[in-house]
C-alpha cells in the first residue's frame, strides 16, 4: 500500500491497516489528486509522498493564485524502478504526469528510487 502525505497531515488507516493520510478532495486538489492516481497506477509505489508547494511561489513570475496548484516535490518508492537509471526513472514518471506537466505544473522535483536503492 502506499504511503501518501498531504499538507493536511490527517492520520487515517487503510483497510489493509497500511499507514496512509487523508486524501484532499479531487474537487478542491485536482492536479494533486491526479498525480496520485497516475503515479499510483503506473508504479504501485511501496511509498508515494508528494507535496505542494506552490505556495511558496507567490508573487513570482507565472503564478496563478492561492488556489494554484503548480509546484510540488515527489518523493517515490517503487520496484519498477529497479535496473532503471535515474534519469529512466525521471522519463517514466514525466511519461505518466504528460497532461498535468503540459497544462498545470511548473515546477517539479523528483526523488525516485527503487527499494534495492535504500538498503544498506
């Protein structure tokens, strides 16, 4: 299952008792709620934690308003990701955000790893 961190921070639990947080509504969060199912889908991370910080571009160049979602950084845990190069990594994630890269986000930074990544 899993793990998804929002702003919101609320602690919920899965049926499968998996550590999750609360999900933002799709109506309130759309670009946000849209990563997470595509990545959710093309990946079945092992973790999933993506945060928008879009706030902390107001007033630059291009930003939209409070309510924009533009900015965020992703942090993924996936077994698909094994044998693939960083940069591999990168494309199949870009691959899978195309829609929301090509009209919402502005900004996005990526930390993707495989489990093997993490052992010592």
């Amino acid at each position: 299952m899993a793990e998804t961190q929002t702003p919101s921070q609320t602690p919920s639990q899965s049926p499968a008792s998996a550590s999750t947080t609360h999900t933002p509504v799709p109506d309130e969060r759309p670009v946000y709620a849209a990563m997470q199912r595509k990545l959710t889908e093309a990946f079945a991370p092992i973790t999933l934690t993506i945060r928008d910080e879009s706030y902390k571009h107001s007033g630059h160049m291009g930003y939209m308003g409070d309510d924009a979602e533009t900015h965020f950084v992703l942090t993924i845990v996936s077994e698909r990701f094994e044998g693939m190069s960083r940069l591999d990594r990168q494309r199949a994630i870009h691959k899978a955000l195309k829609d929301e890269l090509a009209t919402s986000i502005h900004a996005l930074a990526i930390r993707a790893s495989a489990p093997s990544d993490t052992k010592g």
